[in-house]
C-alpha cells in the first residue's frame, strides 16, 4: 500500500473516497501485519490526544452529566452541538472535523455555562481581532537572527512588520533573542530563544501571554487600573511597577519567576492561590500543584539509584510497597495478594491471598506491629454500613483476613488522583483527593488532624526520618503539613519511581520502577537544603 | 443484591479506571477521533443503565469492550458516508490480537512522550503541536506553514511514526532499567 493513502487515512479518517476505502479494506483483509500497523496507529493518535490536546474534555464529568440528563428525562446532546457549532461558526473558527463539537455533551445547566464561558472567550478575541491593524503597540529596538511574527495568515519578519501590534504571535527561534520598547512608555521586554509570545487585546492594559521559552521586562508605571501582565499557562503575572524576569518552561509544567527589582503579584492557575513576589525573590509554579519554592529545575540534585531488584513473575506488577524492618511488603496489581519479599534477592518469603477481604489494593504502610492495606471499600464492609469509600485494614499476616478496619466514606475518596498511605510518628498518614492528608489514629480509627497541601492529584507520600516526602512525575517534594507547603528537593532518574514510594530511613526509599512496575528501585533521597 | 449507592459507587470506580484503555479501544476500530468520547460516553451510559454489572469471571475492560464493540458497529451503520466500508474496517480491526500499546496515562508513558518531543525538530514540533494540541486539519496547518495538505499529512505520518519507536523504545529502556 501506498504510504501516502495510509497516511491520509490516520490523519483523516474521512478523507479517502470510497474506492480508496474499498482498496484499504481489501488490503488489511488479506495482510494481518498491515493492520495491526493501521490499528496501532490509530491507537497512538488517541494517546497522543490524551496527553496534548488542550480542548480534550473531562469525560467522566461528561458520563455523568449524560446520566445526570437520562435520570432526568432530559435530551440537550443534539441541541448542544448544534449551538457549539453555531458559536464555532460565529467565531470564524475551522474545527479539525465537522464532528469535533460533538464531544462537547453538556447538559443544560452546563449549555448556560457554556454560553458565559464561549461569549466571555470569544468576544475579546473577536474584538481583539478586528482591532488588531488599529496601531502600533511597540517595535523592536535589539534583536539577533530573524524573529518572526505571525499576523493574521501571514508569517512576517519582525524586522519588516513595521511594529507589534495586539493579535500578533511572535516566534523566536533558538539562538536567536528579541527586544522590544512600547511606543508609549518606558516598558522594555526581551525575548529569548525558544520563545512564543502572543499579544492580545490591551483594553484591560498591557498584557501578554508568553506561551513558552524566556521573557525579561523592565516595566514603567501603569495607569491606576490597568496593570501590566504577563499571562502563561501556570500562573498569571501582575507587574507592581518593577523590573522582573519570568522563565516558562515549554510543556506547560513549570514555571520561575524571578524577580530583581519591585513587586510582581503571582496567581497560580493550578490552585488559584496568590503569592507576592518581592525584590531577589524568586518563585516556581507547577501545573496542578500551585507554588513550590525551588532552585531551578535544571540544577536539581538527582536521587541516587543503590540497587534495584527484580520481583519474581508469579507476583506480577506491583501496586504497592511497604518496609517491615528487614523485608519487603509488595501488593500486587494484578490480583489481590500481599508477597513478602527477601530485600537482596527478592525472592518470596511469604504470600498472603486478600481475595476474602478485598477486591484491589490501592497502597500498604507498616506500622511495626500490622501491615496496613489500603483499598476500595470491599462489599463485606459496604454491606455492614452501607458505605461507598475506602477501607484501611490491618491484616493478619497468616489468614490474611482483617483484624482491625477503619473505613471511610464518601465519593471524594475513590476520586481526584492516586490515594497514599504511610505510617509516621505513630499515625497512619493518608493522601487522598484535593492534596488532603489525613492523620489518623491506628488504635481508634479516628482522624486526628487534617492537612491541606499542594499536592498534586498523582502524587504519593511516604514518611521517613521525620519528614513527609512525596513525589510526582519524577520530582521529589518534602511536605510541610503544618501548612501545607511544598519544598522541591531534587528528582527521580528517568523511569526509576512509578507510583508507590516507601521510606526506610536515612534518606532512603524503595520506589517501584518503571513501565512494567516489576522490578524495585532502593534510592538515595537528594538532600533539600 | 448490592445497594444503590454500592453500584453508583462501583460505577465510578470503572469508569475512572478504565476509560483509557476503553478510548484506545475505541479509536483502534477506526472511529474518528472527534467522535471517540461520543461513543466512549454512549459506551457508559448503556453500562449504567445495566446497573454496573458484570458477569462473574469478566473483567471491566472487558465488558466495556463488549459493549464498545456492539456500539462501534452501531455508529458506523448509521453513518451516512460510507458506513458499510467503515462496518467492515471495524470488523477486521476487531478482530486482531489485543495491542500492547501502554496506557497512556502511565507515568513512564508520559517521560517517554515528552523526551520524544523534545528531540523532534522545531518545525516537526510545531507540526505536532498543530495537529494534536491545538486539534487543526492537515489543510489549515498547511495554509499556516505554506506547504500542501498531501505533503503536512506525509510528514506528519513520518512524525508519528518516529514519535511512536522513539517512545516505545524508551518505555522498553525504563522497563528494561
């Protein structure tokens, strides 16, 4: 087959005429290796959405809107569409497809929201559009190689666009740098390599949305009520009348703001939290997490690998980990058994079967007498009080029943991210939904204390040498609970800490490893301070 | 019999866990991406309206791909264009071994995808960026870099596939340590 029908087929499901489709359908029929290179194309491409696409929505609040609908004898799927495509229309916008409003399935409570939500969107930008030729904001005074702008559908050097205005991107490539002064006023910026600048409307003042890549600006006095800002996709900068320096790391993960002279006001997007920002101060915001401070991320001290083992096949993906002095607790992922294991070699020393007790096993903590498990409430337990929620059991190690549970209810704890457990200072510390973390009573059950951190929904905790630590997609955090701060003290090695953490003391940690979660990583924690 | 609140709570519970693998499911018989959460939403809700049960010995992903199956076949008969074609492409689709892709919500899955990125060139990056962040047609993107829609829809073609062996390369390195 022709590369160029397989790639217009991946690309566009729709695209190929029906002879072409016929000719496509022949060929995968007869050529098994050939399809499964078409399907497994097709599967990338979703996963590539999952992880890029900013549109995407939130499906498990579409089912339950859909449900919410069906329960109330209400049909707003056709309509919602058609009003989406009607707006989409309006805009002057090109979906991908005629279907790609189509996901957007909404009730009618969320039609109203949509309505403020698209008109609170797409009149400033239509607005910001049209006005777009209206003047010159700023022109370029320093630049090396050849920043571009993009204007409508043309892509124009700087150099020649005869100024910035509002609607324009700039594009500057690495290597190269652009400064600009605005035409009004003593505010310079400059622009570094790698960096995307947009400039959107100024009605409400002078603002820019820096997309990516490095922005400096020395920024004059602004007129009572309309602030300088600086907007990106972490956090929302408000210039106090200062000189400053903003960095955003691409991918929309982190980003540092330093600032050398005046104030600049913070508002972190992730948890809507606002930090001032003085003279020789500098702060990190992470997506979904809100503030940290940190040094910057490519000076990182790294945690150091010391050995890892490979748990035996019959254990299969590990969930969970816990430490009992010299072995290892390891909970597997594929069915409902505890395996204690040898920490040299990681052969088996003990299974436990939890099938009487639990369906799944979400996170373990040793409290020097019981093994903890954490999991989904199990139907024995709904059943008695007639709970949805989790479950925290200490179980016998022989019988592998419960001795003690301490149950918790409530939708929150089965959503919003991964659920950690961990034992410290004689409390069982539990991570759930929201960056909550629960300090809870072993003996009776009850929550002593509730902290409410930072935390981002993925994160695990795991307490050791008395502190709380906690790690995310490789970046490790020590976790203040008395305020709920969060201190970025170093990152993981690539693949070397997937999901469950535990910590055994002087600065060490077992992590479980990587894609197939099958083999145990013991680390060395980087030091924080 | 479980209660009310046993099933809701349930329901919640797969849905969570398994909407993922459900959604590759689904984009693996051919649905366009623009309707793969229309179908992977109609897929929960007739689950739903089974009260969230399941045969013993069956797992969530597998029912829900029961269902996703019947409710793909579905959605491409009522297809105005093509729908037979389509019909047929599912079937032959459906019928491969399970793929071993990862999920892509894993941790791993996610380093991989972005050390991957990092190392295409400025303008293949931009190129993703086009198609998948921001979801333009291979026409609009080639109006934007001044190329043709043949030419976007190759080399896009070429990135996905240097994309896909760069990370299921790293993911085997991670796995592998």
């Amino acid at each position: 087959m022709k590369d160029a029908l397989l790639a217009r087929f991946v690309d566009d499901r729709t695209c190929l005429s029906e002879k072409e489709l016929g000719e496509l359908i022949d060929e995968l029929r007869s050529d098994e290796k050939l399809a499964r290179e078409v399907r497994d194309y097709l599967v990338f491409d979703e996963m590539l959405s999952e992880n890029l696409r900013e549109d995407r929505g939130d499906l498990p609040a579409q089912v339950r809107q859909r449900i919410r609908d069906l329960e109330n004898g209400t049909k707003s799927r056709e309509s919602t569409r058609k009003f989406a495509i009607k707006v989409k229309r309006a805009a002057g916008e090109t979906p991908a497809a005629s279907g790609v409003w189509r996901r957007a399935v909404w009730g009618l409570l969320a039609i109203a929201a949509g309505i403020i939500v698209v008109l609170g969107v797409l009149i400033p930008r239509m607005k910001d559009e049209s006005s777009d030729h209206s003047g010159i904001l700023a022109r370029a005074n320093d630049m090396e190689g050849n920043a571009t702008v993009v204007r409508g559908d043309k892509n124009v050097p700087v150099s020649t666009s005869g100024g910035l205005m509002p609607g324009d991107s700039i594009r500057v490539k690495e290597g190269e740098t652009l400064s600009f002064i605005y035409v009004d006023e003593e505010t310079k910026v400059s622009l570094e390599g790698g960096t995307r600048l947009r400039i959107p409307s100024q009605d409400r003042g002078k603002r820019l949305n820096l997309e990516s890549g490095r922005l400096t600006a020395s920024v004059a006095k602004q007129p009572a009520g309309k602030p300088f800002v600086v907007d990106t996709p972490q956090a929302e900068i408000t210039v106090v009348g200062t000189r400053f320096t903003t960095s955003v790391f691409s991918w929309k993960v982190l980003m540092r703001l330093e600032v050398t002279e005046g104030l600049v006001r913070l508002l972190s997007k992730g948890d809507g939290k606002v930090l001032d920002v003085g003279a020789g101060e500098y702060a990190t915001v992470m997506n979904g997490v809100g503030f940290i401070g940190a040094p910057p991320t490519d000076k990182l001290p790294r945690a150091e690998m010391l050995r890892e083992i490979q748990v035996p096949e019959n254990v299969g993906k590990v969930a969970a980990i816990a430490i009992e002095e010299t072995a290892l607790w390891a909970a597997s992922a594929e069915k409902p058994a505890l395996f204690q294991l040898d920490m040299e070699d990681a052969h088996v020393l003990k299974e436990v079967d939890l099938s009487a007790e639990f369906g799944r096993i979400l996170s373990l903590a040793w409290d020097g007498t019981h093994l903890w498990v954490l999991a989904p409430a199990p139907s024995t337990a709904r059943g008695k009080g007639g709970r949805h929620g989790i479950s925290l059991a200490a179980v016998d190690l022989t019988s592998g029943k419960a001795v003690r549970w301490v149950d918790r209810s409530g939708w929150d704890y089965l959503r919003g991210g991964k659920l950690s457990l961990t034992f410290g200072e004689e409390r069982l510390w539990l991570k759930r939904s929201g960056g909550m973390i629960e300090e809870i009573d072993p003996a009776g059950g009850n929550t002593v204390r509730s902290h409410s951190t930072r935390l981002n929904g993925g994160s695990v905790i795991a307490h050791g040498d008395g502190v709380l630590w906690s790690h995310v997609w490789g970046w490790i955090f020590r976790v203040e609970p008395a305020d709920g701060d969060l201190t970025l003290v170093g990152t993981f090695p690539p693949y070397s800490a997937s999901g469950d953490m535990v910590a055994v003391g002087k600065g060490l940690v077992w992590t479980i490893k990587g894609k197939n979660r099958q083999r145990l990583c013991l680390m060395k924690m980087p030091k924080g301070d | 019999m479980p209660s009310e609140q046993d099933s809701d709570a349930r329901f919640e519970e797969i849905l969570e866990d398994t909407q993922l693998p459900v959604r590759a499911y689904i984009a693996g018989m051919g649905v366009s991406p623009d309707d793969v959460d229309d179908v992977t939403q109609d897929v929960y809700v007739a689950f739903y309206k089974q009260k969230g049960t399941l045969p013993p010995d069956t797992t969530p992903v597998q029912w829900l791909k029961g269902i996703a199956k019947n409710l793909c076949l579905e959605h491409f008969r009522r297809s105005k264009r093509y729908g037979e074609r389509f019909t047929a492409l599912a079937e032959i689709l459906e019928q491969l071994p399970d793929s071993q892709e990862v999920s892509a919500g894993d941790d791993s899955y996610r380093d991989a995808l972005l050390h991957c990125f990092s190392k295409l060139s400025d303008r293949h990056r931009e190129l993703v960026n086009l198609r998948f962040r921001k979801n333009l047609p291979a026409k609009t993107i080639a109006e934007r870099v001044k190329s043709t829609e043949q030419a976007v829809r190759v080399i896009l073609f070429r990135v996905r596939k240097a994309l896909k062996d760069c990370i299921t390369r790293e993911v085997a390195k991670g796995a592998a340590g």
